[in-house]
C-alpha cells in the first residue's frame, strides 16, 4: 500500500469559513476516523517511511490558517495523531487569498504546536510562485522562512511549494538549506521511489465526505488507468 498525504487548507465552520478551501472540523473528524479503521497510521510528512509495505497517512494543512490550527489538535488528540502545518512566517494572514483573506497562526501558536507533537514545515516566506523565479529569490524565499522559524526554535525539515508551484531549481535550493521532504499539489498515492522532494498528495475540498474521497484516491485513478 502506497504512502497517503491528504492536503488541507482551512479547517472550521461552514458559517466562518464559508466553503473556499474549507472543510468542516466533523468532515475532518470522519476522514480520521474512516482512515484508522482502514488500519493506516498516521504520520508527519518528516516521519513518513515511504515505504511499500507501510499503511500510513499524513494530514497536511498548507499556510497555517489560524482557524485550522485552533481546531485540528482536537480532532487528533484523542486518536494520538500529528499533523504537518506549513507556515508562511512573513505574512500575518493569507493576503493571496485576495478579499477572502484569513488570519494565519501566529509564532507563538506554531510553537505550541511542536511541542504538542505535531510538525511545522516551511511553506517560504511570502508564499510566492516559486517555478520560474530567479535563484536568488527562490533561495531568499526558502532561507528566510527556514532561518525565521528556526530562530524561534522550531525543527523544520519539510517544505511545501506554494501553489505547487516548483522545477529542478526549486527542489535544488530546498535541499541545499537541509530540507529532506517536500509536497507538492501532484496528485495521488506516493508511488514506490518517489523523490523525497517531490511528494504528490490528494488534496481535499468541502464536499469531500469518506466516500468521495475514497472515488478521489482509489477509483477515479483507477477507471484512469483502463481509459474510462
């Protein structure tokens, strides 16, 4: 069985939140649920073994929205779960998102956080479109995150590419700054040698219940692969 990463944004009511990147903390509670009695075990991106004969998840919640990282340690506590949350340490709230811009967690939170088990990765510092940027910029970007989060005395050893967005130069300059795991918004199960740096992922939206999400991982790629 193949290594799962599923891709989260925000994490709260329907009424706060609205649907855009959302989804619900009881959607979310029943995909924790729905995946452990399905025997995985869930990981941190760092902590994934990525390997064939492993049943392991991991939750990823990009940008470090404040209202995912109010309401996911509860919903994984009692189930003993950790989840990977990539901060964008220059940017007080999520100003990409335009007029749907939220507040993103604050240092002293992504701190708390850690110590409560779960694992903060780098996600830059101003959440740009890295592929195509210069190296300069590309190295400003990773470097300036890493060097604002660690400096607070967090271990980040995971990236995650905003957008997705990334190329050979991209994954270069991670791994030249000490990073050893990287996301992108690829698609599907991590499949046998995958590169460490180039994680694909299922990214998760509001509707998403255990059965569509279960079209969304296992089905739909497989009517893919016979041409239906």
């Amino acid at each position: 069985m193949p290594s799962l990463i599923l891709c989260y944004h925000k994490v709260g009511p329907e009424s706060a939140e609205g649907r855009f990147l959302n989804v619900s903390p009881e959607t979310l509670a029943k995909h924790v649920k729905f995946f452990l009695r399905r025997g995985f075990q869930g990981r941190t991106v760092s902590g994934l073994a990525l390997a064939p004969n492993v049943r392991e998840i991991a939750f990823t919640f990009d940008d470090a929205y404040q209202c995912a990282t109010d309401h996911v340690p509860e919903i994984f506590k009692p189930h003993g779960l950790s989840a990977t949350f990539y901060a964008v340490p220059g940017l007080e709230e999520s100003s990409w998102d335009g007029t749907r811009a939220r507040k993103l967690a604050s240092m002293e939170k992504l701190l708390e956080l850690e110590r409560g088990g779960h694992e903060i990765g780098n996600h830059t510092y101003r959440h740009p479109h890295l592929a195509g940027l210069t190296r300069r910029i590309v190295l400003e970007e990773l470097l300036l995150a890493q060097q604002a989060l660690v400096d607070q005395g967090l271990s980040i050893t995971s990236v995650c590419y905003p957008f997705g967005s990334h190329n050979d130069l991209t994954v270069r300059v991670a791994k030249r700054i000490g990073l050893v795991r990287g996301v992108t918004l690829s698609k599907g199960l991590v499949p046998e040698g995958a590169d460490p740096l180039r994680l694909p992922r299922v990214v998760v939206g509001f509707r998403d219940g255990p059965p569509l999400l279960t079209y969304k991982i296992w089905v739909r790629p497989l009517l893919q692969r016979v041409g239906l």
